[in-house]
C-alpha cells in the first residue's frame, strides 16, 4: 500500500472516530434523547446533560482492578509512539538526492545526481505530442530506483499514446543510459481545462 493510501486511511479512521465522539457528546449536552423520546440501551454513555462518561460506580469498579493502569498507560505509550512513527514517515525524504551505478566493467561506482535524472526525463516527456507540462522525481531505495512523473496533457492529448511514448521513449532512454536492467515508473495525468472562447460584447447602437 502507498504511502498516501495509508495516510488516507488514517486520518479517514481518525476523523470517522472524532465524529462518533462528538456527535455522542453533541447528542447529550443538548439532550436531544428526551426531546426526541428515544430510550438508549443500558449502559449507553452520555444520555444526560448531568450524567458523565463513567458513573461513580463504574470509574470504581474499573479503577479497582490492577490491570486497569497498566493497560491505559500501555495504550497512550502505543498511541504516542504510533503518532511519532506516521510523523517520522511524512518527514521521510523521498527524493533521490544520488544514484549510484556500478558497471559490470568498471572499477568505480559512478555517482548520477538525481537532479540530472529528473531533467533529462521532463526534457524527453515534454517533448511529447500533447504534453503541456512535466513534473518529474526520482525516489525509491537506492537498489530500486522509480521514476514518478506528474503530466499535464492538453486537450487534444491521448493518455494511451502518451503512456506508450513515455514508456519506449523517456523511460526505455533513461533505463539505457543508466545501465539498469529494470527502472520502476509511475506516471500521473491531467487533462488541462478547456478554455472557454470570450465573447466579445457587441456595441451599442443608439
């Protein structure tokens, strides 16, 4: 799964949750269960403006088990360092600052500035028929290198003709030059929007 499929996921639990929560709250701070005549099962929480989470009862039932803290501070700890993890992972550079090759006959790593890469990519793509603009970037692990390009087609451009072209040209090109027997890509499209013709006002006649 990508990185943003997994951030998507995330943060749609995350908001889905904040939103049970709030409606509940919502739902008992305005005491809409008895203006509506709606009777909750036993146990539902916040059915009352008065009435709070946990009861007295129930907070020391709960409370006294031993298990009790040892789980809600396991719990935040896990919570925390979850966060901390997804934090670190949106921080992540995932730009290729380097490639490094290593030719079968050769003694020495050759260096390519991942820079020099991702031009040579946009120079090939926009060269294409029916491409407007082209965003190229070089990520993936150092073994396995990916090409990510973002195009902006014109109106008139084919996305199965720019796929094909993108794949013998720019990509094939670039797999060749760099010696690599396989180069990942990814290729995203957008269509540019059509310009609507100005209407010209026509003069008045007095």
């Amino acid at each position: 799964m990508s990185r943003g499929a997994v951030n998507r996921t995330i943060l749609a639990v995350a908001g889905a949750l904040l939103v049970a929560g709030g409606l509940l709250v919502l739902a008992g701070g305005l005491d809409l269960y008895r203006r509506l005549g709606l009777s909750m099962p036993a146990g539902w929480p916040l059915t009352a403006r008065t009435r709070p989470l946990l009861g007295v009862a129930a907070r020391a039932r709960v409370a006294g088990h031993s298990w009790w803290w040892p789980v809600v501070i396991a719990v935040l700890v896990l919570l925390v360092i979850g966060a901390l993890a997804w934090l670190a992972a949106q921080l992540r550079r995932t730009r290729s600052g380097s490639l490094e090759l290593a030719p079968p006959l050769a003694a020495t790593a050759l260096l390519v500035r991942g820079r020099a890469v991702e031009d040579v990519v946009e120079a090939a793509t926009v060269a294409l028929p029916g491409v407007e603009r082209v965003s190229a970037q070089l990520g993936g692990p150092p073994g396995a290198p990916v090409v990510r390009a973002a195009v902006r087609l014109t109106t008139h451009g084919s996305p199965a003709e720019l796929l094909e072209g993108f794949r013998t040209g720019p990509l094939a090109r670039t797999r060749r030059s760099l010696g690599l027997p396989t180069l990942r890509s990814e290729l995203r499209l957008r269509v540019a929007p059509q310009r609507r013709p100005s209407r010209r006002k026509q003069p008045r006649v007095r």
